[in-house]
C-alpha cells in the first residue's frame, strides 16, 4: 500500500516534473496528437544524463571540494566564492557549480549568507551563459541551430562578462557584509584516483558537443560508472524526465500556436517575460520552434534567468539548498531579496541586448 504522506512529500519535491507532466498531458488531449521528438531532442537527452553521471562522479571524487577549499581566506572571501561560481559554470553547468559552492559557503561562518548564496546564484546564471555546455537552454539552443562554437562564444560574451563585473562591483561594495571567521567545515581534503578518469570522460563530452568526435561516443562515457562507480550513476532522473515532458510541450504549443505565430517578433522580450513564469528551459524549447534568430533567443532565455526565482532550475537548486541547510526561519527574507537582485539583474540584462544588439543582427 502506498503511504500518503510520502506520495504527497514527492509531489512537493518533484512538482516541475508534475507540472511538466500534466502539461503534455493535456497539451496532446488538446491537440489530439502525440508529440514528436527530433533526433536533436533525443541526443539534448542523452548529452544531459551523460554530463551529469560525470560531473557526479567528480563531485564525488572530492577534487571540486578541494579546489573550493583553496580560495577560503579571511580576505575578500565574498569575491572569490562568486568568482569561483561564475567559471566553475561555464564547465559543470550552473545546476551542479551551485550544488558544489552554496554547500560550501553555508559551512562558513559568513554574515548574510543568504545575500551571498543569492550572489552565487546569479553569477552562476552569468557565468553558464557563456559556454554551450553551461545550461540545458544553451545546449539545446547550440545544438537545434548547429551553431559554431566561436560565433556563439563572440555573440554571449558581452552579456556574460558585463553581468561579471557588475556583480563583481557589487560583491566589492558590499564586501564587509559578508566578513568570515570560520573554516570550511565540509571540504572534502581526499581526491580519489577516479577524478582524473572523469575528468578525462568530461573532455570526451565537451569535444562530442563541439562536434570534435561522433556523438556515440556518450555512450561510452557512461561504461566506466557503470562498471567501477556506480554512485555516479546516482543522478537527478527526474530533472532528465521533466526535460523530456517539456520537450512534448513545446512542441505541443508549436502545433497549437503556430497559426497565430507565424510571423514572432521582438523574441529576446518575449522569452525573456515568459521565462519569468515558466523557467527558461521550457521557453527556449517553446520559442526555438518559431525563430531562426538564436541570438536573440540565447540572449532572452538567458536574461529570463534572473529576475523571479522561477526563472531558472538552477535558481531553485540554490533556494532548495539554502532552505535544507540554513533553516526555515528567514526564507521570506531570502525570497524578498532575491527578487531584488534579480530583478536588477534582469533590466541590467535587458540594457545590455539593446546595447549591443546591432551585433546580433544576422
């Protein structure tokens, strides 16, 4: 017999999934149609379980918690955690740099950690956007357009770097808030053998999504996991399985709304409002049917990353943690300010698309 609560308490935890899952659901019924999904679509799937089995078995490996044990310092700690965040997800992607660094930073002795954690949060989004591989929307946006990897890289750059410094500035500014007397009490000090075999299997990857080796080589990368470390194998299936629903929704929506959308306009607003509502993983899958202006979308769904704190999965990860860690006590104050931040954030992103849009004109 199933126990209630804890059928309830999974629903809670897993509600993207429900949500995702209903919508496509109710999408087909509408449509009266199955969605169809692409062969892009499928290898976006299989990139993403490879990438986190690997980037699992690293965190494992206790070589990322050691890096990060390295910055700690009584001297401008603040700059270095949202530094670190900022190029640690250009490589593991924004989810697992904040699954790594908000850990850590909660077993310091900081002031205003919550300020902090939502500093990290928002470097994590800057600092993902840069790279291919740094978010799901980024993947899928380089992978469904075939771009080229140093026309997307010359294309985000003003958005990432601009976003660095300002948050940089503010980090600076507000550097005495966040004054530390503490160690780093959870840094894992042993770095197994195996980190060097992962690291090993995530330039595998990078090279397949640059289009460097054939895409069958993912599934090699899953081998070694699978005979020697089966802990990495232990990933957020759920995230893969509400990514695979809101695939059907898009593409749903596309067929429902495509008489009505034939001729999209203004597409970084518009992507950028609507992944305010439903985070910018869905939109980029949504707005990628009716465009052929990526850099507009990649801007869009980016910048929808800040603002609400639905804006982004990676946005929830660090709420998640801070709550879980940090204790129910002030997650409305949490929620207040990161609305505030981010919202800043978001205009500012909104200003930089228009300075530089000119570029973008292709």
């Amino acid at each position: 017999m199933i126990n209630r609560e804890s059928f309830v308490d999974y629903i809670l935890k897993e509600w993207l999934l429900v949500v995702s899952a209903a919508g496509c659901i109710l999408t087909s019924l509408y449509a009266w149609r199955i969605p169809s999904y692409s062969v892009s679509e499928v290898q976006v799937l299989i990139l993403l379980v490879s990438m986190f089995v690997t980037l699992n078995g690293l965190q494992g490996s206790g070589l990322i918690s050691a890096i990060a044990k390295n910055i700690n310092g009584k001297r401008l700690v603040a700059l270095k955690l949202v530094t670190l965040t900022f190029f640690l997800s250009m490589i593991v992607t924004n989810d697992i740099a904040l699954l790594v660094m908000v850990p850590i930073t909660l077993s310091l002795d900081v002031k205003h950690r919550g300020e902090l954690v939502i500093l990290e949060a928002l470097s994590a989004n800057a600092g993902s956007a840069f790279t291919p591989f740094g978010n799901p929307q980024n993947l899928y946006i380089y992978w469904f357009y075939g771009v080229e990897p140093s026309l997307f890289l010359k294309t985000i750059a003003p958005f990432s770097f601009s976003l660095l410094f300002a948050l940089l500035a503010l980090t600076y500014i507000l550097r005495k808030r966040y004054s530390v007397s503490g160690d780093l009490k959870k840094a894992n000090k042993y770095i197994c053998g195996r980190a060097y075999i992962y690291l090993s299997l995530i330039v595998v990857l990078l090279l397949v999504l640059l289009h460097k080796l054939p895409f069958s080589l993912c599934f090699l990368v899953i081998i070694y996991p699978l005979i020697f470390d089966r802990n990495a194998l232990k990933i957020d299936y759920p995230l893969i399985l509400t990514f695979f629903f809101f695939f059907g929704v898009a593409e749903n929506l596309r067929f429902i709304l495509k008489p009505v959308l034939n001729h999209p306009g203004h597409i970084f607003l518009s992507s950028a409002l609507a992944s305010q509502v439903m985070s910018n993983v869905p939109a980029t899958l949504l707005f990628a049917k009716f465009t052929t202006n990526w850099p507009s979308l990649l801007w869009g769904v980016n910048a929808g990353g800040f603002g609400s704190l639905f804006g982004s999965l990676a946005n929830l990860i660090a709420y998640k943690i801070y709550a879980i860690q940090d204790g129910m006590d002030d997650l409305g104050g949490f929620f207040l300010k990161f609305n505030i931040f981010g919202y800043i954030a978001f205009f500012f992103s909104i200003g930089l698309y228009f300075i530089f849009m000119r570029r973008l004109e292709y």
